[in-house]
C-alpha cells in the first residue's frame, strides 16, 4: 500500500498538481483537508523558507505524516525584490488578483523592458513530526510584461513573462506550466530526498 504524504495546503488544485509532479513515485498525496486540519498556520517568516519550515514543522507535528508545505512569491528587481513573501497580500488584503498585478504594473510604470526583471521563487520544505528533514528552492526567471496577456492561471500570471517561452504565465498550457513554473522546478530537486524517506 502507498505511503501517504501530506501536502500542506486546502487547495485541492495544489494537491493535483503536485500527485502529477510525482506521479512516478509510489505515494498517495492528501491535502489538510483531507486530514481533518482546519487552522491556518500564520505566515510569519521572513523568508520563503522560514515561512515553508514553519507550515511543514507544524502540518507534520499536528498529523503525524511526512508533509511538503510551499512558500513562494514573486521577486521584482526593480522594487528591490518586492513583494516577495508578501506577495499574496501586495497592495492590500481587500485587492483581488487583478487589482493586485494592476497595482504592480502602476508601480513599475515608466521603467523600461531591460529593467523589469523578475522571478517566481518558492522554497519546499519536507518534514517528519520530529523535525524538518530539507528544503529546496526553485526559481523562474522573466520580466514584468508592459501589459497583462492570456487568460490561464491565476495570480499575477498575465503580468510575468518567461522569457524562454516567450510568453506570459497565463498563456501557457497548464501541463507545461506545472513542469517549468517555480514550485515544479522546486519539487523536483526535493523529489530524491523524498524518494530517500519514503525508502522507495
């Protein structure tokens, strides 16, 4: 019978994401709903990989499985690498996803292309209930676009361009998104400490 994993997230989207970014290893992926976990973990890191420490710490404290938990935002190098870990509140709690990137492009207005430079960061961090066992990072490189473009995704997807698909997040196809988008890339590099835990 497969191990279970427990991916530190409600968001059963994550849960499928990730089930397809390690579907060659022999483990069943739960979500904390799926658990019986209602609380949220407070955020209050000051890195990407505090904060990933922290929720994979506790998840795996509170329900006894090995647990993955991701932190990740969008670093701008123009703003000095905001908003990084505070990306998913920038601008304000009461901002929806596209008054959010809307309010990064009015933050970058009038800096040139060459200038624009960003990247998707998110650190994974994989513990047992007595501690964490590692981290892993995972970085995709781009430019804030001049203006939004494509439809798919979410976030600030419209707005952040991959410079080596020459398009934004939000029109590429959801397969290949999950391959290359930062949290897979993250994933990934964890993956052979997870197969070590896992004893597969």
């Amino acid at each position: 019978m497969a191990q279970r994993l427990l991916v530190a997230t409600h968001n059963q989207g994550k849960v499928m994401e990730l089930a397809e970014l390690l579907a060659d290893l022999d483990v069943t992926l739960v979500g904390l709903d799926d658990v019986g976990i209602t609380r949220e973990v407070a955020e209050t890191g000051m890195t990407f990989r505090e904060n990933a420490v922290l929720k994979a710490e506790t998840y795996a404290r509170e329900s006894g499985l090995l647990t993955l938990a991701d932190d990740s935002g969008l670093e701008v190098d123009a703003l000095a690498g905001r908003p990084g870990v505070h990306t998913a509140r920038y601008g304000g709690e009461a901002l929806n996803a596209r008054q959010r990137y809307e309010y990064l492009l009015s933050n970058l207005n009038g800096v040139p292309w060459e200038e624009r430079s960003a990247r998707f960061h998110c650190v994974v961090a994989l513990a047992r209930p007595e501690g964490v066992v590692a981290t892993a990072d995972g970085l995709l490189e781009g430019h804030i676009a001049l203006a939004p473009s494509g439809d798919g995704g979410f976030g600030y997807d419209p707005v952040f361009h991959i410079d080596e698909q020459a398009c934004t997040m939000a029109q590429l196809p959801a397969h290949l998104k999950n391959r290359i988008s930062h949290r897979g890339r993250a994933v990934t590099a964890i993956k052979p400490r997870l197969r070590d835990e896992l004893n597969l």
